[in-house]
C-alpha cells in the first residue's frame, strides 16, 4: 500500500511536468499572464510567522499580491491543480523554508512544481 502511495505521486508530479513543459512550449514567445506578485509555500507550523511577518511586510508595505493556500485555493479542486495553477499566475514563488519544511514530502513537491 506505501508503494502505491508514494507511485501516485510520482505519476501525479510526472505527469504535471509534462503539462508544464507543454504549456511552456506552447507560450514560448508569449508572455506570461501573471496577475500575482508570488506564490508562497510554507508549512502549517510556520503559519504565524506568515501571517504576522511576512503578509505585512509585502501585501501591507509592499503592496504585492500574494497567493496563500488557506484563502486562494480553489475548494474541491485538486490540491496539485491548485499549487501548478497558482505557480503560473505568480511572477515568484517565496519558499518559507524551515526545518518541518523540508521534512515534508508535500512542501518539496510544491518546490519541485515551482522549480
């Protein structure tokens, strides 16, 4: 069942890559319609920190436009369609990186689809 779990996966990130990788051919001279400043990715337990000092600094502050999972995900939608989605409609992707970060199989693919 741990085998078939984890195939999945890779058959859902394989298969996202090839999406990417037509689309990136597809638009190859047409540029990018990105209506987001940057996506960010980060773990539930970096949350507060997100929250407190991150969004304030740049949608406050700053005045970017940020994608964050809790409020612009799409519901019932496809977690992995959201994330590929967001990533494309964003100029950047900001990474929160800590320790339960990369301790996350989900957070590293979000990297890999950002990548």
């Amino acid at each position: 069942m741990k085998k078939y779990h984890f195939l999945r996966w890779q058959l859902a990130y394989a298969y996202h890559l090839f999406l990417a990788f037509l689309h990136e051919r597809k638009h190859r001279n047409v540029p990018p319609q990105c209506h987001l400043d940057a996506f960010v990715s980060y773990n539930a337990h970096d949350e507060l920190w997100v929250f407190r000092e991150l969004l304030p600094k740049l949608e406050g502050e700053q005045g970017c436009k940020l994608c964050l999972h809790h409020r612009d995900f799409q519901p019932g939608k496809p977690i992995i369609d959201n994330i590929t989605e967001a990533i494309y409609a964003s100029r950047k992707a900001i990474c929160v990186i800590s320790r339960r970060y990369l301790e996350s199989e989900w957070y590293s693919r979000e990297i890999q689809v950002a990548r």
